[in-house]
C-alpha cells in the first residue's frame, strides 16, 4: 500500500521561499497573539502598582524598546530566514559554542516559563465561568488543558495554527477595542493629570516588568520558513503587529487609568482591566474581559507554542538537544513540541509563577540583548544601521538593569532563580556537547 510523503517540518522548508504555509495576516496574528496575552491580562496589575496612573508611558517606553528589537530582528531574519528565529541568528553570529548554545537553551525555557505564565492566567479566567469559589484544581485543570488542546492545533501543521491564530487573535482584538473606544468615553480627564504620576523610576519599573508583553513579535521569526518570500513578508509581519500592539497596549493603559484612580487600581491590581470596565459596562464588562482574556492566553499559547516548539526542533537538530527532538512521532507534531507541552504542564503542577512573571521579562531582555550583541558582528551582511543596532542593544541592557533592581526589591529568589536557570543552561550544553561531542553544523 503506497503511504503518503511525510510533511515538512517548518525548518525543512526552503528558508528564501519558504513553504507558503503562512500568509501576511498569519504571521501578524501569531505576533499579535504572542504579545497581547501576557501584557494586558497577566501583567497590567503588575505594571499598574509601580507605575499607577503613568502606566500608560511605561507601555510607551517598553513599545520603544521592543521596536528598537524589531528593526534588529527584521534586518536578520530577512538575511537569514529559518524556522529557528534567534536560534538561527545566534549561530550564524557567534558561531560553534556553549556560548551560543547555552543562550539557545536559556531562551526555550524562558518561553517555558512563558507558557506556563499563559496557561495559568487561562486557567483562572476560565474558572470563574465554573463557580464563584473555583479551586486551585478547576484551574490547573483548565490550564492543562488548554496546553493539551492548542498541542493537538500544533500538530496539525503550520496552516492549522496560522488559521486558528487569525481567527483568535480577530476577536481579542475586536474585544479590546471594543472595551477601550466605550471606555474613552467615560473617562476621567483628572486621573491622567501628570501631577499624580509617580517618580520616573516606577515608571521605568513599570516598563520593564512588561516587557514580557511585548517579547512575543519575536516568534513571528520562528515562522520565516512557512512564509510566502520571507525575506520580505517577514519584516512587514514584524513591524505591523509591534506597531498594533502598541496601539492597543496604549489604548487600553489610557482606558483603564482614565476610569480608576490610583487607590482603586491599587485595590484592584489584579483584576484591574475587568474593574475598568464596570463603571461603563457593569457586570457584562467584566464578562466580557474574562472572555477576552481566555482568548488572549489561548492565542498566546497558540503562537509561543509553534515558536518554542520550532526553537527547541533547531536547538536539538544543531546538537545541542537530543536528535529524538526532531523527530515526528505523529502528524506534524515534534518531540520538541511534545517536550515543550510536557515541561509547560509539569511547571503548572508544581510551581507558583507569580515571582517568575518579573523574571520572564528580565530572562528576555537578556536573550534580545545577546541577539542584538550578536547582530553587531554580521552588519556587513544584514546591511543594518549600527546606531539602531547598538540603541536596541544598550535599551534591553538599560532594561534588565532597571527590572533587575526592582525585582530585587520585590521579589529577591526571583533573581535567584533567574540566576539558576541561565547557570543550569549553560551547565547542560557543557556538559552534552562533552558527552556527545556533537558540533553546531556550519551556516550554509
């Protein structure tokens, strides 16, 4: 009996062409959905308590530093277009080496911890559509299936996501704005006044523990190889939905400041969204919130799964992971994706994350940093401006600076923890590439 060709895993794929798999709007959506989950659902409360009524600058601030990002990362990924994003970009600038490697593997289990960040938020909003007093079970529950289910879209291939992603991240954003143009009119004017502002160094606060918010454009790079010509739809895709995203990271700062004073963000922080929408929507608004934000964290599983799961498929098919990772033991779903699913579910189980939220963000400036530091030693060939390079590298460092202090004030294990996983990433590649002796093929 005559079986069908196997399909293409994203990195088989000619990385000039690509396979086609992912349109313009695809690859927007999965940047949209990557970035929006955690920003306004998981980390607005966060953000709200350091930065108070400015919260909305400190969005500006972090939109600056991750659009200073994009330009890096749109200038790689069309000169190197793969389905390992960063990965790709790594080695083709630093080279063979634990270094490389260590970054590599620091920058999956930061999205693990991402992962596990959405999952939860999903899991909490879906609960309270269950009963009034839901349980830590109900909600793990929840959680783990979410990952389970949006695991089975991934397997289905690249096309499955991209149209389950678009059609998400459609009604997210449809609620969002939704929420926001009513909220605009009945807001207060004297709630934004600069005169209520906290001290410069909240806000700077504020702006980096939500960067995490906006380190999602960075999987639309992950997606290069089942574009339509990525090395032009690819920075298209990059810009338009860092540039959305701001817009309605702004919209709704402005909304939710403009309808609560500082106490009652201060009351509400982590529910302050849906609290910002009883004044003008009652109880329907903070319904319809819940329902945004179980779509907003599903898209954010959806799209950060595709792109860990193809960061961990690079990681292991260079050598610096088992080859079994590669492999596809069903549909198109790797044991990288099927890794990623397991540990993401296992992290739900066993770990509390609201100390690892901060640390997230700072696990990412971290990792663009190095992209960027990178990014310097190939501008010959990505034909990049070194001044927007060099500012994109000196903001994330700015950055993690300033988010470290702060999460040292607040939460000191998180930096401890932070400090373990980046010293266990790097202790792992040491330690396989001794034991293998595998090397990172040369770039072609």
């Amino acid at each position: 009996m005559a079986t069908s060709a196997p399909r293409p895993t994203p990195s088989q794929t000619s990385p000039e062409n690509g396979s086609g798999e992912i349109g313009l709007t695809a690859a927007v959506s999965i940047g949209i959905g990557g970035m929006v989950g955690a920003g306004i659902f998981s980390i607005l409360g966060v953000v709200a308590q350091a930065a108070g009524n400015a919260m909305w600058l400190s969005f500006a601030i972090g939109g600056v530093v991750a659009l200073l990002s994009t330009y890096s990362y749109a200038r790689l990924g069309a000169a190197f277009p793969s389905a390992g994003g960063a990965v790709h970009f790594l080695v083709r600038s630093i080279g063979d080496g634990v270094l490389a490697g260590g970054i590599n593997l620091f920058m999956w289990a930061g999205y693990i911890i991402s992962l596990a960040l959405y999952a939860t938020a999903f899991g909490s909003y879906g609960a309270t559509f269950i009963t009034t007093d839901p349980s830590p079970v109900i909600s793990d529950a929840l959680a783990v299936g979410s990952v389970v289910a949006l695991t089975v879209v991934n397997a289905f291939g690249a096309r499955a996501m991209g149209r389950s992603e678009t059609i998400v991240v459609a009604v997210k954003v449809a609620i969002l704005v939704l929420f926001a143009a009513a909220g605009l009119f009945f807001m207060k004017p004297d709630n934004l006044s600069p005169t209520l502002w906290p001290p410069m160094q909240s806000v700077l606060f504020g702006a980096g523990v939500l960067f995490i918010g906006y380190e999602g454009f960075g999987l639309v790079t992950n997606a290069a190889a089942a574009m339509r010509n990525p090395r032009t739809m690819l920075p298209r895709a990059l810009y338009t939905s860092v540039l959305l995203v701001i817009v309605i990271y702004l919209a709704v700062a402005v909304t939710v400041s403009g309808n609560l004073t500082n106490a009652e963000i201060a009351r509400a922080s982590d529910y302050a969204l849906a609290e910002a929408a009883k004044p003008f929507l009652g109880e329907f608004g903070f319904r319809l919130i819940a329902v945004a934000a179980l779509f907003s964290t599903a898209s954010a599983i959806n799209a950060t799964l595709f792109g860990s799961a193809n960061v961990c498929y690079m990681i292991a098919r260079d050598g610096e992971l088992p080859l079994a990772l590669t492999r596809t033991p069903w549909r198109s779903a790797s044991g990288g994706l099927l890794l990623t699913a397991a540990l993401v579910i296992l992290m739900i189980l066993c770990f509390d994350l609201s100390g690892i939220a901060m640390m997230g963000s700072a696990a990412f400036l971290l990792v663009y940093a190095a992209v960027n530091a990178g990014h310097l030693r190939v501008l010959g060939t990505t034909g990049a401006n070194a001044i927007i390079v060099w500012l994109s590298l000196l903001t994330c460092v700015a950055m993690f600076v300033i988010l470290s202090t702060y999460i040292y004030h607040q939460q000191p294990a998180a930096l401890l923890a932070l400090a373990a996983i980046a010293a266990a990433s790097f202790a792992a590649e040491w330690v396989y590439r001794r034991q293998t002796g595998r090397k990172i093929p040369a770039p072609s």
